[in-house]
C-alpha cells in the first residue's frame, strides 16, 4: 500500500480507518474483509485505502440478515 494521508480515511464512511499496516501489526491483517465489500469500491481505491473494521463489522451484519 502507498504512503499517503489518504490511506488512513476509510472509503465507505469516510472516518479514521485505524490501519496500520505499514507496522506489520494491524487489526485488518486479522481480518476476511469480503470480497463483495472490496468489489463495490471504485476501482482507483482498491489496494490503496483500508476499509475501517466499523465497517466491515456493519457489512457483515447486514449480509447476515439476508
């Protein structure tokens, strides 16, 4: 992922994404971020801005109400 003060701005709700990637210790390295998610995000986005954990939490929740 590049540096840039971007990469720490969640796409989908636009607040802090807490990544920290870059120390190798990351909660999103943890993480199954879903593939659906990832497919909705502008292709320019992809690889380059974190999806916040808030929002793959709210992902998750609502995919398993359907």
């Amino acid at each position: 992922m590049e540096q840039n003060p971007q990469n720490n701005i969640c796409p989908i709700c636009q607040k802090e994404n807490q990544c920290d990637v870059h120390a190798q210790q990351c909660w999103c390295m943890t993480f199954t971020i879903p593939k659906a998610l990832i497919d909705n995000l502008p292709t320019e986005i992809k690889g380059k801005q974190c999806i916040c954990n808030q929002c793959i939490v709210k992902y998750n929740n609502s995919s398993r109400k359907r």
